[in-house]
C-alpha cells in the first residue's frame, strides 16, 4: 500500500491545465480537503473521494480493466489525475542558470564546430567575454568543446573570425514535465504530449508558486 501511494498523479488547475505531479498520497489529501477532485479521464467527469469510492468500488476479484487500489476487502480503480477546486494559476518555476541545462539546451553539441560533446570534454563559453562585459546569462553562455574554447580565448567570436551555430537563449519549457518516469499513465495524454515529457524531463528547476 505504502507504494501505492507514491504513484504520481497529474494535478491540472481549475481550468483544466497540468501544473503539477504529485503523489497520490498528496492528492488523496487535496481530495478529502475539498481542494480538488477525482477525473475519470474516459468521461471527464469530476469525483469527490465519497463518489469516487461509490463508482469505483468492485469486490476484490472482480476482474477490471483498469489500474486498482486493493485492500483485504475490496478494490477501487487507481486514481491518476486530480482537477483542483479553486487553483487556478500556472507555477512560476523556472529553469536553473547551470552547466546541466546549458549542455542539455546545446543538445550536448559545441556551439561552434558542431562537434559532437560528452559532460567529461564539455566547456562552457561566454560569448562576449566576462572582461569585455558578458554577463552570466543564458544569451550569453554556450556549449564548447575545449579546442574552439582554446582557440576563442578571451574574444568575441567575430574577433575570433567565430561563428554560433544558433543564438543562445533561455528554454521556455514549463516545469511541470520535469518527471524522471520510465512509464506514465496512458490518462496523461490527453492533458500532456508524450514527445514534450521526453525532450525536457532532465532538466533542473528552482521551484517557487506550487498548488
């Protein structure tokens, strides 16, 4: 039971737009404190954990289509989202300003030579050098391999006859694909694209506004 409890579960806010994963302990709490309720996603209709338990609710061998929750006596259909009563906002979360990110946004490649890179050989680069007046900023730092870093030195690329392959700037992915899952509900995907949780589920983020 205890893990049960830590299946995540997708918190969408009032209007029906993910912001969150959490566990379904979390979310059975933000239930049973009238903060939120149960989707069904196959009919989209909004449960309180009383009608949950009333609709769900099978004998312990009756056989179900669907992902259970047993106990000694009886067996109820797993809940995966929750739609949260008064929450409306979308978190303010932002990415980490870190090498990680940096790499991860350069598709691990040197932002001049193409070069393909690995975390050992990576550098990072200011593109306008810190003593020319570059500031630690996403539009201003890349992926380099150690040979074009060598070579750029303390200049500009234009200075350094050195062109980026793409301008550097901040990813604008939202934070709350930020999941490590090897398998997510299939009741996902109609709220989340598979593709999107793929591209960003490694990237590192500073939390702030959560539901």
């Amino acid at each position: 039971m205890r893990d049960i409890l830590h299946c995540p579960v997708l918190v969408l806010n009032k209007s029906w737009m993910p912001v969150r994963v959490q566990t379904l302990k979390r979310a059975l709490t933000k239930v049973t404190n009238d903060r939120a309720k149960f989707l069904d996603s196959e009919t989209f209709i909004l449960y309180s954990w009383e009608d949950w338990l009333s609709n769900f609710r099978t004998d312990i061998d009756t056989p179900v289509n669907y992902p259970v929750i047993r106990s000694k006596y009886f067996c109820f259909k797993r809940p995966e989202i929750i739609v949260c009563t008064n929450y409306n906002k979308i978190p303010h979360n932002s990415l980490k300003l870190s090498r990680k990110n940096i790499l991860i946004r350069d598709k691990y490649q040197c932002q001049y030579t193409g070069q393909r890179l690995s975390r050992k050989n990576a550098t990072l680069d200011h593109v306008v050098p810190k003593s020319k007046g570059g500031k630690t900023a996403w539009n201003n730092i890349v992926a380099c391999s150690f040979e074009a870093n060598t070579k750029k030195a303390n200049q500009t690329p234009q200075q350094a006859g050195m062109m980026l392959l793409r301008t550097p700037k901040k990813p604008q992915w939202s934070p709350i694909y930020t999941i490590t899952l090897k398998s997510r509900p299939k009741s996902w995907e109609k709220f989340i694209k598979s593709e999107d949780m793929e591209e960003i589920k490694n990237w590192d983020m500073e939390e702030s506004d959560t539901p």
